[in-house]
C-alpha cells in the first residue's frame, strides 16, 4: 500500500505514525492509568500494608496484655501496682527524692 504512494504522502503518514506511537506512549506512562500511577498506586499499597502489619503486631500484644490482665493475677497486681500506685495492706513506701547530678 505504501509502495503506491507519493514521497510526500509516505513521509505525511510516517509523522503520523510517529505521532500517535508518542501520544499513545506518553498516554501510557502519563495518563491516569500510565506507569507513573501504577507506580505511585503501588508504593502506597505498600505502605499500607506495612502499616496494617505494624498494626496487627500491635493487635496481637493487646490480645497478650488483654489476656494477661484477666488471667494472671500476679502481672494484674504489677500493673496495678506501677500504674495507679496501690499498695498492700500494712505495705510501706518510701519515696526517695532524686539526687541532682553535679556539674564538673
């Protein structure tokens, strides 16, 4: 089909050829669904699912204190002890204040 055209028309539709390979080729790595959206679609989904790992790690030791809490009497007392200060009956604390650090 080329072979019957003038030289002017073949270089017309070799530019256009050219063309819309480039237009159909910066479409694809720029257009809404190019390359660079898969790639930065990608990234996040990574992202995310390190987040939602880091998260079910976190879940997993809630479960662990959670657990600990209901069926461990002596951690509850450690707990309880550290985070609300309570005593046993007839126990004695004694608060030392802090020494200041000297300066050489």
């Amino acid at each position: 089909m080329l072979a019957n055209l003038s030289e002017t028309d073949r270089k017309k539709v070799l530019l256009y050829s050219v063309l819309i390979v480039t237009v159909v080729g910066a479409w694809s790595v720029f257009g809404p669904y190019g390359a660079l959206k898969y790639y930065g679609v990608a990234k996040e989904l990574n992202e995310i699912l390190a987040q939602n790992e880091q998260l079910r790690e976190a879940n997993t030791a809630l479960k662990q204190e959670i657990n600990k809490l209901k069926h461990d009497p002596v951690y509850l007392e450690d707990v309880a002890r550290r985070q609300f200060g309570l005593i046993k009956k007839n126990e004695v604390i004694y608060e030392f204040p802090e020494k200041k650090k000297r300066h050489e």
